[in-house]
C-alpha cells in the first residue's frame, strides 16, 4: 500500500481541465529539469512550454518547489506500485526479481531517475524528508529479500541495508549510460548485473576488511 506521503497531490482545480493542465506542467518541467537542472529552470518557461501564462501554473502548484517535490513523489509512488504489480514467475530467485524489476523500471522513466537522485540537493528540509521516506521503503524491500536470503545460508552479507544501498546505487547507474542500439541489449544487461549483484552477497566471498589495511 503507498503511504499518503507519496500520493503527490495537485493544487488547484479538480475539474478535468484543471487536471489536464497540471499533468502538462508535470511533464513539460520533468522534460526542462532533466535537460537543463532545477536551479536553471523557471517558472515562466515551463508555462512557455504548457502554453499558458506564469499566473496559471500557481494555480496547480504555488512554487518551483512544489512541482519538484511532486515529481519526485510521484516517481517514489510509481515505483512502488510497479513493484507490487510486476509480474515474474513465483518460484524466481528474490534477488534476481527485484534485480531484473529495478533495471526494466529505471531503463524506461530515464528522466524521472535522473531528478529523483540528481536534484535531492535542491529539496527543501521537509520535501527531502518526505522523499527519502519513500526511498527508505524502496529500499526496504531489498533489504528485507537479503536479511531472509542470510537467513537461509542463499546469501552471505553482514550488513545489509549498506549492501541494499550498494546493490541500489549500482544498478541506478545503468541510465546514465546505457543507450539502445548498442553492442547489449536490455536483457545483456540484465543479467550482467545480477551476476554483479550475486557475487556481492554470494556465501563464501571474500569478507571486508577490518581493522588495519594490508600492506
């Protein structure tokens, strides 16, 4: 179930219109902020691009900040429910489905990715606070697939939600510089990266260093 935090809610008009319109401004400023940044975009030019005047867009969403803090909520909440819906074969590895799912997810709403992690800078105290909520259930379902998996002797991992950030972070990556067309494909890279995810939680791989560095 999403929490009411990620529900991101419009300001403004209910009427079909009124939602129409908020939908444009969501789309034409995740298109100028993934382009140019946050801090370089404004007000002015998104409702340029929705073509509408500035006025209007205070209407549906009173600050830059505001539809900043949409976007990336409604990213989390997207995320989410695409994990709850996502369809894999029952008896699938945990770990290779959220694997799979995080890579098929992210490949397909670039945009989006590269603002929920790029612009968390530019959020202010409480919208950052309610953002990273979201990411820290994301990220528990990870956690949760490898804390049993230990349990289980399938995986090896002491820590898991630096694990969870680690595996997260790596397959996050993938975006920023994979393009279609290339020498892998899609599902080349899908089971490139399982394999990288297994071997980091693999029972019998090298534990981390502890104490002083060997020379």
């Amino acid at each position: 179930m999403i929490s009411n935090a990620a529900k991101a809610q419009p300001r403004g008009p209910s009427r079909p219109k009124g939602l129409e319109t908020a939908a444009r401004v969501r789309k034409a400023a995740l298109k100028r902020f993934a382009a140019s940044g946050y801090a370089a975009v404004s007000m002015r030019e998104i409702a340029a691009d929705v073509g509408v005047r500035p006025g209007a867009l205070y209407n549906h969403f009173p600050t830059k900040q505001d539809i900043l803090k949409d976007l990336m909520l409604s990213h989390m909440a997207d995320l989410l429910q695409a994990w709850e819906t996502a369809d894999f074969p029952e008896k699938m590895d945990p770990l290779e489905r959220f694997v799979r799912f995080h890579i098929r997810y992210h490949l397909e709403k670039t945009d989006e990715v590269f603002i929920s992690y790029m612009e968390l800078r530019n959020l202010e105290p409480d919208n950052f606070d309610l953002v990273e909520t979201e990411r820290r259930r994301y990220e528990t379902i990870l956690t949760g697939i490898l804390q049993v998996g230990a349990a289980r002797g399938r995986y090896a991992v002491t820590e898991p939600k630096v694990a969870t950030r680690a595996i997260i972070a790596m397959l996050t990556g993938i975006p920023n510089w994979y393009r279609e067309g290339g020498r892998l494909a899609k599902h080349d890279i899908e089971d490139i990266y399982l394999e990288l995810a297994r071997k980091a939680v693999a029972p019998g791989a090298t534990p981390p260093l502890t104490g002083d560095r060997m020379t």
